[in-house]
C-alpha cells in the first residue's frame, strides 16, 4: 500500500517565494519460502534461483519475510526558494528493520563440518540441515521405540517480526531445556525405531538435536535505517539568462544517525553465538555498521558533506 501527499504553494509565508513538500508512506510484505545459501548475512533469502527451500517436503510450509522486506518505509523531503537567489533542499527516509530467521546450524568440529547435520540439525526429515529453531516437540513419543519427532519450527523472517531479542532469549533457553542435547532429529528416530540405537545411544555419540548458544545479555535486534539530507544552494543568472551558475552544498545524513543492516550486511540468523549473529551482538562493536562504502555516499553511512557546482548554458 504507498500513500503520497504533495503540496506545492507560492509565497507560504514572509521569507520563502515557493515552497514543495513531497511526504510517502509505504506498507508491504515481501515474503519468502528458503533462505540463500549458507554462510549469508540475511536469513530468508531473495526471490531467486540462489534461494534454497527450509523444506523439501513442503517449500511453502515456512514462508515468511524474505531478505529485503521492509514492512514500513517513510519518506519526505522538498525544497524552498528562499531570497536573494537561495535554496534549500531535503530528503529523509525512516524505514523499518530487516528479518533474520533464528537458524540451528549442524555440529562442525575440526574433522567434522557438520556431516551428521541430519541428526543434529534436520527437524523436518526432509534432509535440509540448518533448520528454523523450534518452538516445541509435539509428538510425547519422541526418542521411544516406535515413536514419532514431530517438531514447530518458527518460520522464515520470523526474528524481528514474531518475536525480539527477548523472545528469542526466552525461545532458546526453552529450546535448550527441553530439545538440545535431549531428543532426536527425525533422523535419529528412525535409527532407534529400527532397533540400531537407543535414545542414550544417541546422545552419549552426539547424535541428537544440538545445544544452542544462549543469547547474550543486551543482544541486539537489526535497525531502522534513518537518514536525513540537506542542500543548500544559490542559483544565478548570468548573460541574459544564458548561464545559470548553482554551487551548492550537501549534507548527507545531517545528524550523523548510526545505521545497521545494509542489505549486504545485516545480523545473520544463524544461531552461532558470535558478533554479528542474533544471540551473540552487542550493541559496541557491531560489525554491521552501515560505514563510508566506496564512491562519494553510501546510504545510511555517516555525516558526509558534498561541495558541488553546476553551470548550465
């Protein structure tokens, strides 16, 4: 939904000749079924060919806020002729955070990258390791002879949206309490179901969901990107009109808002437990500050001041 309101008035009050003033607001839903590939910042992927589905079984079972859903986005700006040949320009923008998928990644050790990720990390049993963290186990016969592992998962880009920093704390704890460490994958089922291995079994060799790291106190959610630029410029007219000669100076990100969660370089949801991931970032030292980029601006990087000249003949 994008709602626009324009205004354009001559002589507004005592000290401005014109005045334009553009304000928008958007609300959408950018929705997605998988994730991109392993080892990415944004949880919930693009609508494209690198996606891969959370579920084998059932692509659409998890669908949820992809990696560029904003679900609100405000933006203003305008300019006003002012005396003596002066302009003033300004355009801000005030959008609502990125979603993150709170992700179990499979057990990696030095000679193992997380092979028996099936055991540790397949919640579904559709053989995609690196599932969504689940809520509960729904099934009471799980990790008994003849049992079944039924497992509510929390969905695509549910990590800002469902549930915060403190949800999250409270969904992991739980998660570790009653999961982690404890009872099979559906995977390990079926072994014990055949009779090759007891529950014990499989959690004396490590074969059962794994633990994951709690989350930090004062984690971090992902941002609202804030941004608020200023022009001021001076046209004049020279040789009949022939020339107009309009220098100007550029403030980007005037107040020097700080800014999280570029697009290439947001939280990742992988619940590893290190800056950078949503159960191991505080708020000094985050490694996904929007920085200077490369080129003359980066949007949402910090205050930059452009000089400009414009001759027009």
């Amino acid at each position: 939904m994008d709602l626009k309101l324009v205004q354009n008035v001559q002589h507004p009050f005592r000290g401005v000749k014109y005045l334009n003033f553009q304000g928008t607001y958007t609300f959408s839903r950018y929705v997605n079924a998988g994730s991109i590939a392993s080892g990415t910042n944004i949880a919930g992927g693009d609508a494209d060919f690198v996606s891969t589905g959370l579920n084998n079984r059932n692509p659409l079972s998890l669908i949820g806020p992809g990696s560029l859903d904003r679900t609100h986005q405000f933006n203003f700006g305008g300019y006003a002729d002012v005396p003596l040949g002066f302009r003033l320009g300004l355009i801000s923008h005030f959008w609502s955070p990125f979603a993150a998928t709170p992700t179990v990644l499979p057990v990696a050790t030095a000679t193992n990258a997380g092979t028996d990720g099936i055991f540790t990390s397949d919640f579904i049993g559709s053989g995609q390791v690196g599932n969504p963290l689940p809520i509960a186990e729904t099934s009471t016969t799980c990790g008994t002879m003849g049992g079944d592992c039924t497992y509510n998962l929390y969905h695509v880009g549910a990590f800002m949206r469902s549930i915060g920093p403190g949800g999250l704390a409270n969904a992991v704890t739980n998660y570790d309490s009653t999961i982690g460490g404890t009872l099979p994958t559906p995977a390990g089922q079926a072994l014990i179901n055949q009779g090759l291995f007891t529950l014990a079994q499989l959690q004396a060799l490590g074969g059962v969901a794994t633990h994951v790291a709690p989350v930090v106190p004062g984690q971090v959610g992902l941002g609202w990107l804030k941004a608020f630029d200023l022009e001021f410029s001076w046209v004049g007219h020279f040789f009949h009109e022939r020339l107009t000669v309009q220098p100007s100076v550029n403030f980007f990100n005037l107040f020097n808002f700080s800014n999280f969660d570029s697009a290439a370089n947001a939280l990742t949801g992988q619940l590893n437990g290190t800056p950078g991931s949503i159960n191991g970032t505080l708020q000094a030292g985050r490694p996904d500050r929007i920085g200077a980029g490369t080129g003359v601006f980066a949007f949402g990087a910090p205050r930059t001041i452009e000089w400009g000249l414009k001759l027009q003949f």
